[in-house]
C-alpha cells in the first residue's frame, strides 16, 4: 500500500497507509506493529481496497475515515468543512494567551467567524474556562458538524454557532474581547496551484479569498473594530502572498494599534494580529 502512495506521488504515504489500516482493523495505530500477524477478514479488505482507491484519486485520508487531530484534540469532519491543519493551532495558542495575559469585566467574549469543524473554538473552550464563543459558519453542515463536536467535547453551553456571513453575524452581539478567523484567503491565481487533495475535495466555498485573497479578509479588518472592545484582538489567517497588503490595511486603520504579522508552526508568515485602540 505504502509503495503504490509513492508511486502516485501521494503525501506521507505511510502516515496515511497507517490511518487507513487503523481505521479499517480498530484499535490505534500502534496496534498495527504490535499484532503484526493478524489477518484482515474478507470484509476488511474489501474496504481497505475501496479506501485506497478514493486515496490514489487524492481525496483527504481525513474525509475517508472521518476524522482528523487539532491541538491535541479529535474532531469529526467531512466534505463540508476544511481539514484542521496544524498552522491554524497558532490561532489558538494567540487567543489563550491573550486571555492570560489580560484581565476582563466578565468571561472573555470570543468569536470565530468561519468555525467550519469547530476545531478553533472548541480548543479555546476546552483550555479556557469560564468563556463565550459565538462560532459562525455561512455552511449549514459545518455548523452541524461544529455543534456535534462541541457535544462530543463537553464544551457544547460554552460555544454557541450561528448560520451566517462574515462579521454581519455577529454585528448586534457585541462587543467582543477576541474575534478570530481562518476565513477563505486563497488568491484566485493560487487555486489553481493547489495540490489535488485540495483542490478537487476541500470545499472552494472555504478557500476562494477571491482576486487579491482579501474579499472576506478586508471587510472584516474594517468592520472589526466596532464589535471589538478597547484593547480587543483581531486574529487573521491569511495566504503568505497577501500578508504585506493586509498589513498596510490594519496600519491605515486609526482605530487599530500594535498591527502585526505573525509567523505559523513552521515559521510561514501566516497570520494578522491587531488590537483595538
């Protein structure tokens, strides 16, 4: 299995043999070595077959067994929302330690505009307590999604999801201590360089920033500060490509100080940072 991923230029071939297998014969991943003897029935193989077809036709080994690891924690998806990658962990780490490293009148007020999985603000809730978090999606699904894995998080009375379009959602629920997103920023010259896996599976609707990448992202850096409380946080995922032009947007901005473009896991300029004055 391993060899023909390779063959087909599939990434991390092993990784994705090992998750396909583990899913297909239950148990973790660890088991595959430790009953390197036992034999796949019928069945199983019949499905680890179905599996590695769909895998050499490039569709996510995430959305074929379901589930995919965020910040340490497992969430359900499927094709209606992005797979959580790690780069977008950072947000998380932002926001906890915003929360920290200030004090507030009441529990700290957050949104995240986008929520898709849940993945963001279910792992703020998780790790902080007490919160709010209004988790927003314009996808029905994803925001089905997103409630079913708060209920599988316990954090389900912490984050409330509400169907809707960028920040108009949220325009008469603030004002808000964080607003967070990893909203859609590909430039429409970058989707087609996308690798196939997401190109041809993950959801356009999540992806397409539009010409410049910043069709959401700019009106949110513009209507942001008036849902955001003094000394409040925006935090933005954003394409490398765009971070100078979003920049420049959050300097023009006087409602806004301390702007600044930070760095992901892996050291890729990757997200806008920006307090309200």
């Amino acid at each position: 299995m391993k060899s023909r991923f390779e063959d087909n230029d599939i990434e991390s071939p092993r990784l994705i043999a090992e998750m396909l297998l583990t899913h297909v014969l239950g148990g973790q991943r660890i088991d595959l070595y430790a009953n390197i003897d036992r034999i796949a029935t019928d069945d199983e193989r019949e499905t680890l077959r179905t599996f590695v077809k769909r895998t050499l036709e490039h569709e996510p080994v995430q959305y074929i067994v379901g589930k995919a690891w965020f910040n340490g924690l497992e969430f359900s998806i499927n094709s209606s929302t992005l797979i959580p990658r790690t780069c977008t962990e950072t947000i998380v780490d932002q926001c906890l330690h915003y929360c920290s490293n200030n004090t507030f009148e009441n529990e700290p007020k957050i949104a995240d505009i986008g929520t898709g999985s849940g993945c963001i603000a279910i792992s703020i809730a998780v790790h902080l307590s007490p919160c709010s978090i209004i988790a927003t999606d314009i996808s029905e699904d994803a925001l089905l999604l997103a409630s079913e894995n708060a209920n599988v998080h316990g954090v389900q009375d912490t984050i409330s999801c509400v169907q809707g379009d960028g920040l108009s959602t949220i325009q008469h629920q603030g004002p808000f201590d964080i607003i967070c997103s990893n909203p859609p920023y590909i430039p429409d010259a970058e989707m087609e360089q996308l690798a196939p896996n997401v190109k041809h599976w993950e959801p356009k609707l999540a992806l397409s920033g539009g010409q410049n990448g910043l069709k959401v992202i700019g009106p949110m850096i513009e209507t942001a500060p008036e849902l955001l409380h003094s000394g409040g946080m925006l935090l933005l995922e954003l394409a490398a490509s765009t971070t100078n032009q979003a920049l420049k947007l959050a300097c023009s901005n006087n409602d806004y100080r301390d702007a600044t473009i930070l760095r992901d896991r892996f050291g890729d300029d990757r997200f806008l940072r920006v307090m309200k004055r």
